[in-house]
C-alpha cells in the first residue's frame, strides 16, 4: 500500500514524545533488548504519520501488532483477509490510534482512533480471541497480538464502567490530515478540514462494482493483490459459466437447463452477493483516499479509480474467459456432439446416429466415455450389431465408475440372452424341446428390444428363421424334405417372413405357382438381409426369361452387401453369376 503524502517534521527535528519507561518495560537482557528493537522498529515505520497525528503534549505509551479480525471476512477472504487487517495499535495518554500497515510495516490507508474515554478494558473471549470493549457495546477484536503485548495493553487501557454511549466510540480519521471525520465512511466524500480538502473513496461504489464483476471494487478500494487475483478468478468463471450456458442452450434439454442455471448460479450469482457484501464491509472499515495529496482551500486532485496497470489485468480476465470458454465450449461440444448420437439412437434412428458419431470421430472429439455412453445407447435401443463393433474400440482409460457398471450390465444381459438362444436352437435342433423352449423364452424376453441383428422374438418365428437356413442355396440333400417341419412350426411368424420361407420351399420343389402365389403380396424390401437375400434366391428360380434374370440381377446388385456375413457373401456373388 502506497502511503500518504503526510507533512511529517524534517528528519532529526523534534523525536516523538514517547513514554520511554511505559513504552520499553522490558529488562536490558538479550530477550528483553530485542522486543525494545521490535517495537522501536513498529514506531518508526508510522513515525511520519504518528507526528501528523499527535496533539502537543500528547505521549505515546505503548505501541503493538496484531490484526483486527472480522469473522464474515476472514471466512470468504482468506488468507488476503489476515494482509489487509495488519493494524499497529499505538496507546497515548489520550486515546488509541490503529494504523492499517502493509507487510513490511508501511502505514496503509486506514487510520482510526478510540478517546481513552471511550474504552471499557480488553480481555480474550474463547470465541473471538483477544478484544477491546468499547463505551457504544461495540468490541475491537484482534488475532496475532504476543501475549506479552496483550499483557501490557490490558494493564494500561482504561477499565472503567459507565453508561452505554450513544455515539460511536471508533472515530475515522482523515488519511492525509489524520483529522476526525464524523459519521460512518461514506457519510462525507471530502475532507471536512479547510487545509486538506482530499476525496474520498465511496464504499457503496465499491460493493456496486464487485456486484457487476467480482475484484473491480476491491482494486478501487486499493487493495490490488487481492483485487487482481479476485478479478481474475471471476472471469475464469465466467468463462465458465458462459461455455455451460452455451451448451445448454445447445442441447435444450430440460435436465441440461437445470443444471446449466444452478452452475450460473454458483459460478456467477453467488459469488457476487458474497463480494458485494464483503467488499461494502470492507469500505466501511475506514477512510480510503480517491487522492494522495492535500490540496489547502480546494479539492484535490483525484486519483484514477483503478491503478494504471488495470487495463493489462482487464485484458488477462476477458483473456482467461475468452480462453477458457473456448476450451470448454469445444469440450462441452463434443459432449453435445455425442448426446446428440445417443439421442437418435434412442429414437431407433441408428443410420443417423452413426453418421453423427463418424462426423464426431472425425471432428477428434471421441473420448472413451463419450464411447461408452453411446455404445450404451445403442445397446439399450437394440442395436447390438454396432454397439458390439464400437465395443470393440474401448481402450480402458479410467472413467465414471458408474458408467462402467451400467455398461457391464448391459453386457451381461446381452450375453446372458444369446448364449440361452444359442443353447436352445442346439437343443431344439436335436429334438430336446423340454431342455430348449424354457432357455429360448427367456432370450425372447431380451430379444424383442433387438432391432440389430435381426433375431426372432417368438417360437413361430424361429421355426421361420430355421426354416432359412434348410432353403438357403446351395441346397444340401434332404435339406428340402427336412424343411416343412420349420415351416409347419413357422405359422404365426411375421407375415411377410412366412411367404419368403414358403416361396422358397416351393421354388425349391419346382412348384412355381405356389411360390409366386406366396411372394405376391409379401412387403420384402421391410424385412432383414438374410430374408431379401432368400427371396432372391427364390425368384432366380422362378426366373424364365432374359428380363426376369437381368431384374435378379440388378435386385441383387442393390443389396448392402456390408450387412451380410462371411458364409452369405458368396450366396450372393452366385446370385449375380448365375443371373449373368
């Protein structure tokens, strides 16, 4: 803290008057010598402003360090809290002065003074350390005092009772003229003394800049260090608070909106009703100057509002918040990015959830939780087929513990199910119904949520997908004749599945009216690969004509051969040939 420009005495003229026999009570020894040289060191540095304030005749008697304490401030304020209250209390025989000091024993801005009249004793309270009673029932409360000082300062401080005064007992003094001015800080704006006439800094102006942006009314109090580093705090939470708003608004759901609002609220709102609050109580602890210099029969000269350097501060804070909502808003549009995949995939729309998560991928904004989530979407929207692809890329990087249970979970249900249909189609296939149906009902029940694969949901339609496998080309022996028992099982089946099996056996036993009958009204395009790729089949041996073949052809071309298996592949590379 810079200091005043005072009118202290020219060095070598006139030593303070001191009560050296009260203000030195310690013996010569070694110990005792060196609180002497502590002591004198404490008077020295305020000794300019001590000559401005002292009255003729007035006698120093003690002097101490310690720090004023306010619970409220040192609660939110920290450890600058302790900085800003370093107080050098000075007992003369007619009152006693407290000096705001900075670090190095530098007086500071704030001075204040209690007449001897108005001092009720000191003592410790069990709460609030050490204090100092005063006539209005108001105390001074201190921390950091040496016991020895707190000793002395007890013995020589008046201790008398008497009624409860109505004016207030702690007088503000003039930072400049060291001058009394009545009334609570911000009360008067001036100094009331002719020969000294310098402003004031307005608390209320203080508190109204910390509501708009926390620190700015801290760094027009003065208090820069803490001012600089609240500023930039505030602004990184800005940032902050901006890139969750952004994304909210992105995402517009009504969960994301909640908890964007409560995080401006605790990012944003709260922290400025606390400094608005603490920064107005800080103001009012004492008189701040708005200029440095006396200005005899005018107002001085004002000083800027905020220190030269502060526009280098305010470029840093719209810096770190700019920097900071870029950083986090390309996070948190990731995030959207793969909500957005999750959402559609939720929506059974599983093309478009794919194209939106290779865009992301491409975009470099896939992380092994954004994975997990999507992979789990898929998974709980029944699509197995490529939730098990993109399973395949986890790479184990730690994440949410509670992702991870409800993945495996997932994965276990889905394990669960196809190793009970697997053992049941074996089972079932050997004859043993007692041992397969009861496994088999069970992956139904999880089956009829799967969209990807195609798996049957039901015994009738089971006997169709068998029934498949018996017609599919090329045909083995006896697989025909073994056929009708899938199929006779098959009824109740989905409708369009029933007529591709039927017209397959048909086609196969040369029954070509029978099985054009079934295709007539059978909706193929709807059904799953391994149906469309059957039907084909059936149609290529219904196939008479050059213009028939070359409408196979063509209907095989189109098939998304991606989506057929290894065995199947060839299926259809002979579709094509033979129709060539």
């Amino acid at each position: 803290m810079r200091e005043l420009a005072i009118h202290p005495q020219a060095p070598g003229t006139d030593a303070l008057p001191v009560d050296a026999a009260s203000l030195y009570p310690e013996p010569d020894g070694f110990l005792g010598r060196r609180a002497k040289a502590q002591r004198a060191k404490l008077v020295d540095g305020i000794a300019g402003v001590l000559r401005t304030a002292l009255a003729p005749g007035e006698t120093i008697r003690y002097a101490a360090r310690g720090m004023r304490y306010f619970l409220f401030e040192y609660a939110f304020g920290g450890a600058p809290a302790y900085v800003h209250n370093i107080t050098a209390l000075v007992l003369t025989d007619r009152r006693l002065l407290l000096v705001q000091l900075d670090g190095r024993g530098r007086p500071g801005d704030i001075k204040n003074q209690v007449p001897l009249p108005a001092l009720r004793g000191a003592g410790r309270h069990f709460l609030s350390g050490w204090r100092i009673r005063l006539a209005d029932g108001s105390c001074l409360r201190f921390v950091g005092l040496r016991a020895a000082d707190r000793k002395r300062l007890e013995a020589l401080l008046p201790a008398v009772d008497g009624p409860k005064a109505a004016e207030p007992s702690l007088q503000h003094l003039c930072p400049a003229c060291l001058g009394v001015v009545p009334g609570p800080v911000g009360a008067i704006a001036t100094c009331p003394s002719p020969a000294c006439r310098i402003p004031f800094r307005d608390p209320e102006k203080a508190a109204r800049l910390s509501t708009w942006v926390p620190g700015l009314g801290d760094l027009y109090l003065r208090h820069h260090l803490f001012g600089a580093l609240e500023f930039l705090g505030s602004m990184a939470m800005l940032g902050l608070g901006l890139a969750l708003l952004a994304d909210a608004l992105a995402n517009r759901e009504a969960e994301s909106l909640g908890l964007a609002a409560l995080m401006l609220l605790l990012l944003i709102g709260v922290p400025r009703v606390i400094d608005r609050r603490l920064t107005r109580h800080m103001g009012r602890k004492g008189l701040v100057p708005l200029a440095l210099a006396p200005a005899p029969g005018a107002q001085a000269r004002n000083l800027p509002s905020f220190p030269r350097w502060s526009p280098l501060l305010f470029a840093a804070g719209i810096a770190i918040a700019g920097g900071l909502l870029a950083l986090a808003g390309g996070d948190l549009r990731h995030d959207g990015a793969a909500r957005e995949a999750s959402r559609l995939a939720s929506q059974g729309r599983f093309d478009d959830a794919l194209a939106r998560w290779h865009s992301l991928e491409a975009g470099g904004g896939v992380d092994e939780a954004r994975r997990m989530r999507f992979v789990l979407a898929l998974m709980e929207a029944g699509d197995l087929a490529d939730a098990d692809r993109l399973r395949g890329d986890l790479d184990g990087t730690p994440v949410d513990a509670g992702l991870v249970e409800r993945l495996e979970a997932a994965i276990a249900r889905e394990d669960a199910a196809l190793t009970d249909y697997g053992e049941g189609v074996a089972a079932l296939v050997k004859g043993d119904e007692a041992t397969a149906w009861p496994r088999l009902d069970r992956a139904f029940e999880y089956l009829r949520g799967v969209k990807r694969p195609h798996l049957p949901t039901s015994r009738a339609e089971l006997h169709a997908h068998l029934a498949t496998q018996l017609l599919a080309e090329p045909l083995a022996d006896g697989d025909v004749a073994a056929a009708p028992r899938w199929i006779d099982g098959a009824a109740g089946a989905p409708a369009a599945e029933l007529a591709v099996v039927k017209a397959a056996y048909h086609s196969a036993r040369d029954e070509a009216d029978a099985a054009r009958a079934a295709l007539a009204g059978a909706d193929v395009r709807a059904l799953s690969i391994d149906f469309q790729l059957l039907a084909l089949e059936a149609r290529a041996r219904l196939a008479t004509s050059d213009p028939a073949r070359a409408e196979v052809r063509a209907a095989a071309r189109a098939l998304p051969r991606e989506q057929l298996s290894e065995e199947d592949a060839p299926r259809l590379d002979a579709l094509i040939g033979d129709a060539e």
